[in-house]
C-alpha cells in the first residue's frame, strides 16, 4: 500500500477549514500532520484531538501557551508566521483556508517548499501575484484551486494548449449567484442590515466572503484570481450571475466551444479534487439529479448597482500592487461593516477613495508588498466613519 499523503490544514476552524476536514473523515489515504488557527481555541482542541494532529500552528505565544497546557507534551505548537512556515515545508499538501492577508505566509511558504498548495485563501494570490509567479515555479510547487469557480475553470482548461499566453482560449467566464440582493433598486440597497448581507442564497461561508459576495467585491476578486492562476488578461475574463449556482465556471474556446463544469454547490467536492489529484475521490455528496428539470439561467451582472467589479478589473489592469490595495481596503471596510461601523452601501465607495491614493509602480518584494498593505489599510481606517 502507497504511504498517506500528509495534509495540512491553516485556518482549520473556518469554513473551508472544517469541510476540508470532513472530507478527511471520508477519506483513508489521507494523514492530517498540521493545523493552524486564529482565535477559536476551544474548537482547535477539539479538532487537534479527534485528528491526532501532531503539530498545531496559533498566531501569538498566549495562545501557544495556552494549547501547550490543554494538549500536553505529545504536540507541538509553534507560533506566528515563523511557524506556519515550518508547518507548510512538513506536508504533501497545504490547505489554505485562513482568510484575507495572513494567508500570505502559507501560500509562499508551501510553494517555496515545492509542495502543492490547495488554495482557499484567494486574498493572498490577488495581493502577491507577481510574487507568486516567482515561487510557483519550484519544483515541485503546484496550486490547486479550491475556489468552486476556479477549481470549474481548471477542470475546463485539461488539455488546453501550455503556452503561457493560451491562445485556444478566447474567454474564461466566472459565473455569480448575484449575492442576497440581485434586483435590489439603488433605495433597497442603502437600506441593507448585517443580517441580510450575512444571508447569502446558496453557498454556507465564512462572514469576509459572505459579505464580499453581497457586494459583488468576491468576484471582482475572483476576476483577479482567475487571470493570475491561468495567466490569461482580465479582459478576456468575463463575469455572469448564474443564481443556480450549479455551473462553477465555463472556458470558452476560439472555435466557439464552451465547456462548463457543473455540480451541487459543495465546497467538499472541489476541496476533494485539490487534495486527491490526480485521483478523483469517489464521495456521494450533493449529486446532481437529470431526470428531473433543470434550470441553467445566466444573466449580465448589474454593473452600475455593483461597482466593485469594475474597481477590480481597473486595478488588474493598474497592476503592481493596485490589488493588494483593493483587497486591504476592503478587508478593513469589511471588518467595520461586520463590527457595525460602517453601512453596507458605504463599503465600496471606501475602497474607492483608498485606491485614489494608490500609485502605480512594479512590486518587488515581500517587504514592499507589506509596506503597501500597511499603507493602504492606514488609508482606509483614517476614512472609516468616527
Ligand atoms: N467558505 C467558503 O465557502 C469559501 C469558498 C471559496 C473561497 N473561500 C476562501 O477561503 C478563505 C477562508 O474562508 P472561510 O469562509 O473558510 O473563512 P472563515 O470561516 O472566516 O475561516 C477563516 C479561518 O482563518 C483563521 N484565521 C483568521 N485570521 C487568522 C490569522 N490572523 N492567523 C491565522 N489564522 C487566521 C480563522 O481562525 P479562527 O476562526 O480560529 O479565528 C479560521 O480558521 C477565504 O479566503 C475565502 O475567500 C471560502
């Protein structure tokens, strides 16, 4: 029998944490070997004791000393980015599953140490892309997308032409269910609650990518991602709400082919694709039923009402570290909208006023890369409601 293959899961006690490890549960080739997490002490226990997890990453030595007491000798815990890093050069696979700028570390940690990432954490891929691109080519390094719409397009693009340029591809279409608030008129969407943003139509998630849905800001992140995945330019990546959620994304061909990949919206199975390739796991979860009518309804997003998608198309095109800038500002209007601080319908135009103070140039460097991420974050808490 081959040896399991060792997986370690970063931001464990999330959303996509807990459903990576559900599919874990399912699965007898698989060997958990590391986990981290962030505030969620409690539930990290838990995990680490019905996993048998040897190591366990926290963000700070309270936390550490705290998990040393409850878990005792037999596990180690290392701390701050210094110990994900360790973490991530230890297993086969790496789950991203943190949300926002700190997955940074581990998505450059796990591709530097030539091992497959399963990414999850789309904020570090959109921050760092000319960063990435440098690692992504240790031997060895992989990325795996999670993202159910990227994970669609990389099943479509098998057997698509390896030039770096992918000429047989004439457009790549990111499908959307619309969020909670498809057809609201402009007075409707100034009027939205927390409550109802946190609602979304199809998908169970975490708050960040809850909201980011409500405001279209997920797929512009999405566009972003989709072109530095599979190097193709933001102009030919379109965008189209498809409120079933069962066609993940579609890769339409020169000659006018389209291929589309569809399933029950599960994040299981595409966390299950990333961690079994280039073996498809066989699970029975969320089946699509034929013999019954099926609706596949596409429409145009309604760019006016959201225009966040036109703000991350605009910084794709900005380069540099333009979406880092995005992704920062709206992390942090984000977090004010959750924490009651700022409305819904001020959230964009607060990521807007951060990017009018961008300036364009190459970004370089790590270092550069987090001095523009503490700029843009400075920016967009000075504008933030007192
Ligand atoms: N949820 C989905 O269905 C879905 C779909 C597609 C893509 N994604 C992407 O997947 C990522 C995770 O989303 P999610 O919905 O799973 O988020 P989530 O439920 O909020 O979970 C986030 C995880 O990150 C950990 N974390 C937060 N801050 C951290 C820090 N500073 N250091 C270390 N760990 C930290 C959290 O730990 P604690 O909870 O212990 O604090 C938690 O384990 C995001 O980038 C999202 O865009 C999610």
């Amino acid at each position: 029998m081959s040896q399991p293959r060792r997986v370690a899961v970063m931001g464990v006690t999330g959303s996509i944490g807990r459903q990576s490890l559900d599919v874990l549960r399912r699965a007898d080739q698989f060997e958990l070997v590391a986990v981290s997490a962030g505030r969620r002490l409690d539930d990290l226990v838990a995990i680490v004791e019905e996993f048998r997890v040897p190591r366990v990453g926290v963000p700070d030595e309270a936390s550490a000393r705290h998990l040393a007491e409850r878990l005792g000798s037999g596990v180690e815990v290392v701390v701050g980015d210094a110990g994900l890093v360790e973490l991530c050069r230890d297993a086969d696979v790496v789950v991203n599953a943190v949300v926002g700028f700190a997955g940074l570390p581990v998505t450059l940690a796990t591709l530097e140490a030539g091992r497959r990432l399963a990414l999850a954490n789309k904020e570090s891929l959109i921050a760092a892309a000319p960063l990435v691109e440098r690692v992504r080519s240790t031997p060895g390094a992989e990325i795996w997308p999670v993202d159910s719409e990227h994970c669609a397009l990389h099943q479509c693009l098998v057997g698509s032409s390896e030039e770096p340029t992918r000429p047989d591809v004439e457009r790549l279409w990111i499908t959307a269910s619309g969020g909670p608030f498809r057809g609201y008129g402009a007075e409707e969407l100034a009027a939205v609650t927390r409550e109802a943003a946190l609602r979304h139509p199809t998908w169970q998630m975490g708050p960040k990518i809850t909201v980011d849905s409500s405001t279209l800001m997920n797929k512009g992140l999405e566009v972003l991602e989709a072109s530095a995945l599979f190097h193709v330019e933001v102009d030919r990546i379109g965008v189209v709400v498809h409120p079933p959620s069962i066609v993940h994304s579609m890769v339409e061909y020169v000659d006018g082919s389209v291929l589309a990949q569809l399933s029950a919206p599960d994040m299981r199975l595409a966390i299950a694709y990333c961690l079994g390739a280039p073996e498809r796991l066989a699970h029975h979860w969320g089946r699509l039923d034929f013999t019954k009518p099926l609706h596949l309804d596409f429409e145009p997003p309604n760019r006016e009402l959201f225009p966040a998608l036109d703000l991350a198309y605009d910084c794709a095109r900005r380069g540099g570290a333009a979406p880092a800038w995005l992704s920062a500002a709206n992390e942090v209007a984000v977090e004010a909208f959750l924490e009651g601080r700022l409305a819904w319908r001020d959230i964009i135009p607060l990521v807007a006023a951060t990017l009018e103070h961008f300036e364009e140039g190459p970004l370089e460097s790590v270092e550069q890369l987090r001095e523009e991420d503490a700029r843009a974050r400075s920016l967009a808490h000075g504008s933030l409601p007192r």
